[in-house]
C-alpha cells in the first residue's frame, strides 16, 4: 500500500529535496506541497493523505497552530503529523506534540531514516528521537502541568497491564520488547497501549509519553532513554 505524504515548508528548496527523499521509495508518494501553515491545512482538508511532513517556523500561519487545527479536526483523524525542524531542541516541539503531532525528526536525517520515520508514523506509532526528547522532558517539565491532578486520576483508571504497558512504552521499549518483557503477544501489547491512550485522553502513542513523564510514572535520569516502534 502506498503512503501518501504531504510537505509544508516555506523553503522551495527544502520541499523538493524531501519531495526526492519521499519519492525515491517505491511505497511512498508526495501528493501536495504547501509554503505555510495555511496552505497546509488547505491541503489536509481537500487532498487524501495518510501523513504531513510539518516545518514549524513558516509564514502565515505556523506549523505549530497548522498541526493544532488538523489534530483537532475529526475529518482527519487519519492524518497524521511528523514535525520537521532545523535544531533537535526546539521551544516549540513540545507544544506541538502537545498538540498533537506524532514525533519529530531532524532535517538532517539521511533519506533512509526519512522512509523509515514516515512508515512508523503512518502505521499509528510515534517518533521520539531519544536524545532530543529527554532533553526536552527536562526543559519543559520543570513545573507540573496544569492538569496533573486529573492525569493523575486517569492513571488510576488503567488496569495492571495497561500501567506496565504505558510505562514500559514511555521507557523507550518497543511493542516487541515489551510483548518479550511482560510474556504477552505484541498485539496485546498494542491494544494495551491504545486502551491506555483512550482512558487518559491521549491522541497518539508521543501524547502518551508525555502524560508519562508529567504525571512522574517515567523520570528523566542518566539512563533515561526514549524510542517507539
């Protein structure tokens, strides 16, 4: 099955590189291109995708109030959203995965890596880049979030091996890992996952994670590290 992909950024250049990048695997397509936020969310609205390759500083709109509009739409709950950006550490990631999006990945990344990157999101996974993310953790959870109490709560709502599950996940294990840990298949593993994304209002598998660390399920530490499959 093909994965049909969309590009936002306001850089020619950039598109058509990553537009080559994309193109060059047989399984995947570049089906729109846009120059800002709003000509993203124009095309979202009007061309079949399965995912957007997100810039975040472009003009207009930025791809941090584009990605907030899509995710928030439930016409395209099928698309999903992989942030593009320049530095690994970047103030506005973690709102964007806040808000929504489904990883990140550097625009340096190899084109090997790309194709890789937009199969795992596609599918309903996230990318964290585990260097990046801890770093992030570390910069933006500093203080508890808003609703820490009621995180909290739901947390409380999830059974013995959705809690393993989501804290396994959080830990940097994979769905593989994680069926080989706990004795389980993968796909029990998975539904597990996703039952423990429903209960605590998560979007995806990356809001997941974020739920983890802020509620102190996961802690940032030396040995800390950060991947999904």
């Amino acid at each position: 099955m093909t994965i049909r992909v969309l590009i936002a950024d306001d850089q020619a250049l950039v598109r058509t590189g990553f537009k080559a990048f994309v193109d060059s695997a047989a399984d995947l397509r570049v089906v729109g291109e846009a120059a800002n936020g709003l000509e993203a969310l124009r095309l979202a609205r009007t061309v079949e995708a399965d995912l957007l390759l997100m810039d975040i500083r472009m003009p207009d709109m930025d791809g941090l109030t584009a990605t907030r509009e899509i995710t928030a739409d439930p016409r395209l709950a099928q698309l999903k959203v992989l942030i593009l950006t320049t530095f690994e550490i970047d103030e506005y990631i973690f709102a964007a995965l806040r808000a929504g999006a489904s990883g990140f990945l550097g625009k340096g990344v190899e084109p090997a890596e790309l194709h890789d990157a937009i199969r795992l999101v596609a599918r309903g996974e996230a990318l964290l880049s585990p260097g990046a993310t801890r770093s992030l953790i570390e910069r933006f959870l500093s203080g508890p979030p808003e609703n820490l109490d009621r995180a909290r709560e739901r947390l409380a709502e999830l059974t013995d091996r959705e809690h393993e599950s989501m804290f396994l996940a959080a830990s940097g294990l994979t769905n593989e890992q994680i069926a080989d840990r706990l004795g389980i298949s993968r796909l029990t593993v998975k539904t597990h996952v996703n039952r423990a994304m429903v209960k605590l209002g998560a979007h995806d598998r990356a809001q997941l994670v974020i739920v983890a660390y802020e509620t102190g399920m996961v802690r940032v530490g030396p040995a800390a590290r950060l991947s999904a499959q």
